[in-house]
C-alpha cells in the first residue's frame, strides 16, 4: 500500500527489494497487481517503468500512464 519510503530507498529497507521481485515473479505468472502510493512504485520501478518526483510536491501528483509490451489483462 504505502509508507514514507521511496522506491529509491532499498538499501535503507531491504524488503522493497523483495517486494519488487515478488511483483515481477507474478507477472511473469500472469496474475493482476494492483499498486498504492509505495506500491505503485515497486510495480513500477519492477516492470522497468521510471519513478518521478512530481511538480506538486512528493505526496500529490497526477500524470499520464501508458503501458509497454502486451498485458494478460
């Protein structure tokens, strides 16, 4: 879901290592991932998206997403 963390932070908080390996291992297996505010960033930054700091400030920012390659869903 989230936390005050950045994607960028790995070496301070080992687990979104894991947590990004683990969102990769799943659609490599065709399963959904949905992910919030922290989250967004893992299945980003996993499936080889780039995470950004937005205009408005770290917490508000709305922008455009497209999609690469072929979903399964």
């Amino acid at each position: 879901m989230g936390g005050p963390q950045s994607v960028y932070e790995s070496e301070n908080y080992p687990y979104i290592r894991k947590e990004m390996d683990l969102v990769r291992k799943a659609y490599t297996k065709g399963k959904r991932v949905l992910g919030i505010c922290l989250g967004s960033q893992i299945a980003s930054e996993a499936l080889g998206g780039k995470v950004i700091r937005g205009p408005y400030g770290s917490e508000i920012g709305v922008q455009k997403v497209r999609t690469i390659g072929k979903f399964p869903f």
